[in-house]
C-alpha cells in the first residue's frame, strides 16, 4: 500500500494504539483489583523501575488506567497467584497465565547461555535454597553479609547476587515485596496449582510474542515483536509466523509517512475509529505507551527520551520528564519531583510542544493535582 499521509488516518492509529492501551477513555478496564488485572493482561507487562522521584513506574503505569488503583491490588494479585514477577525486556510484572513463555530464559539462564548469570557460587546457592526450604519465604537482608571489606556501594553481598541469581534461573519467585524488596520463595509456593510449565517452541514463543504485542498496541513493526530481545532463530520464527498470517489474511502490512511498515488485523483497522475523551494524563517515562522510542516517533510524532541516564548538562527537559497525553496526543512532558516528606509535588519544568486548544490549561492543572494526590503530595509548588 502506499504510505500513509492523511491526518486523519494517521489520527486513527493513534488511537488504536492507545485504545488497545487503555488510554483513550477513564476507566477503560474497569475500577480496583480485578481492573488491575485486566489492565496487566491486556498490556503484556507493566515494568518495575527502581527511582522514586515520583510513584515508581509500575503504579504509575497502573494508576493511569485504573484511576482508583492502590499498590495494594498489586500486592493482592501477587498472593492470589494472578500475576508473577519476572523479566520481560526488562524487570517487570506479568500475568500469571504467560509464565511458560518465561521459561526458556530461565532454562536459557541454567545452561549458561547469558553471560551475565553464568558466573556464581554453586555451594552459597544450595545454602540459600536449603534456608528458604527449611525457613520458609526471606529477603536479601536476612543473609548476613560475611565478607570483611566491601569495595564499594554497588558491590552488592555475594547472597543477594545468589538470591538474584536463583530467581532469574527460576529457582526462585517474588512471593511479594516489603517496601522494595523482594520476598523469595521456592516456585511450588508461588505458582498456582496445574500450571502449564511445558517449554514453549519457539515457534509457539513467536506467536507468543505476536498476540500480545499486537493485543496490547493494536499493530506493530517486525522489529517490535523481538523489541530488546536477541537471537536469530526468534526473528526468522517471528517473521515465518507473520507470512503465514498475510497469506491467511489475518494480516496486512501498511506503509507509514516515516517508511516503517507496521503488521495490523485488517479487522482493527476498518473497524470505526475509536473516540477520545478531552482528558489530559500524566504518564510514565517507562509506559508502555513510549517506552519503544522508535514508535513514539513514528505513531505520536514525539520524540522521547528519558534524561536521568543523560549527563546533567546534556538535559533538555529535566532529569525525569514525564509524557504528557492530551486526547490522543503527546503535547508535551513536565518534570516533577515528590518531596513527600513535606506533601509538596515540585514541578521543575513544563514544556507544552504541540498545539492546545482553550480547555487545555484547566485539564493540566486538574491532572497536576490528581497526580500530586497520587503521589501523597497535598500541594503543588509551580
């Protein structure tokens, strides 16, 4: 097909994509726990991220669809065994109906076949399983640190790489976390009960990859499907399933204004575009929205990137900019910090680059105080 150019069918995808995500309507999975796990089956994955100069990124994510949402149905769905911790392109929580498809990295991991964990203390792991078998769930802190000189901050106790380790080998799960830390557990404890734990091909892991990229953004490039993930024999399984879904028509590839060509469900496309409501969100820098650059680009004609990992003096917009959604449109990012032991919400800087229509300036401040709120903040300092 030729490239696509008219703004109202680029306007389309848009929504397409942030219909799929949740993002186009308030409440678009519904309100508390069980919204909360629609919202993680239909996005794939909502990403753990370690700062907290706002909401973490996992809440954040969360709370932009599920406008009631509390950390603690994340915590609940934990314990039910509807969601599990593991890595997904980066650490993150996944339901628990896709772990099978966490197991070939687990056994991938086993074998020695990532580098990173293939290094360890073989005894100190039979030490920590035979602890937590014997002891039941423990976090890192309940290993005392033996070694007499610590080299320095990032050179974390020889148990938590181990208990790291165990985990991204599968031996161990995240029963739940206190504050950040993670609960350790034997699998049995954690998994529920008749769950699949055959090893998917790798073709039945393509497909995998296929149905939730697409479920979760409504169509994708071919190098979306594999997005941070490595290997030759997963790209050619992947591109092997989506010519089998052209010739079954299930597919057909469009041509977007930038060149890239993206894979969608015709279906999806001649289906009548969904509406969007005059709402302005405040998203994550890790949403799953714009956490693909490459597509933010392309789809929302904004470019994003998140500064913390930017030298100081190379910063545009601020250590941790966040996305600002207006419609169905990135207008703009605003970078805040929570200083929550004074209840205060800072707003260091506000950049609004797409134009706003009159209503614009009342919807930022109503979406500055409910994210503040959301942040345990009682005021915003402008």
């Amino acid at each position: 097909m030729a490239p696509i150019s008219a703004a109202k069918t680029h306007q389309k995808l848009r929504r397409i994509a942030l219909n799929q995500q949740g993002l186009l309507k308030p409440n678009s999975f519904g309100r508390g726990k069980q919204a909360t796990l629609r919202t993680i089956e239909q996005i794939g994955y909502v990403q753990i991220d370690t700062i907290s100069v706002v909401e973490r990124a996992h809440h954040h994510v969360l709370w932009s669809r599920v406008h009631n949402y509390q950390a603690t149905f994340l915590d609940q769905l934990v314990k039910e065994k509807k969601v599990f911790e593991y890595w997904f392109h980066a650490a993150a929580y996944l339901p628990m109906r896709d772990y099978r498809f966490a197991l070939p990295r687990m056994h991938a991991i086993r074998d020695g076949q990532e580098k990173h964990w293939a290094k360890g203390n073989p005894k100190l792991m039979r030490e920590i399983l035979k602890r937590i078998r014997d002891e039941g769930p423990l976090m890192a802190r309940d290993f005392e640190d033996t070694r007499k000189t610590k080299n320095a901050w990032w050179d974390w106790k020889p148990a938590k790489h181990a208990l790291d380790q165990l985990f991204m080998r599968g031996e161990l799960m995240a029963a739940g976390r206190s504050g950040f830390q993670k609960i350790y557990d034997l699998p049995e404890n954690v998994l529920p009960e008749n769950i699949d734990l055959s090893i998917p091909t790798i073709d039945e892991y393509a497909k995998h990859l296929i149905d939730i990229t697409l479920n979760s953004h409504g169509f994708a490039t071919q190098k979306s499907f594999t997005y941070l993930r490595k290997g030759k024999h997963l790209r050619e399984a992947i591109g092997r399933e989506l010519a089998a879904r052209i010739d079954a028509k299930e597919l057909i590839t469009l041509t977007l204004a930038d060149s890239s060509m993206v894979y969608i469900n015709p279906n999806v496309l001649e289906s009548r575009s969904p509406t969007s409501q005059p709402r302005v969100r405040i998203l994550s820098p890790f949403d799953n929205c714009v956490i693909q650059r490459e597509r933010g680009r392309a789809i929302f004609d904004f470019d994003y990137q998140i500064e913390c990992y930017v030298p100081e003096k190379k910063r545009v917009y601020g250590y941790f900019c966040l996305p600002i959604l207006y419609h169905d449109t990135l207008v703009g990012r605003i970078d805040c910090k929570a200083h929550r032991k004074t209840g205060e919400l800072e707003i260091k800087s506000l950049h609004i680059e797409k134009p706003v229509d009159e209503y614009f300036d009342e919807l930022l401040e109503m979406a500055i105080d409910e994210f503040a709120g959301f942040n345990g903040c009682g005021f915003v300092k402008r």
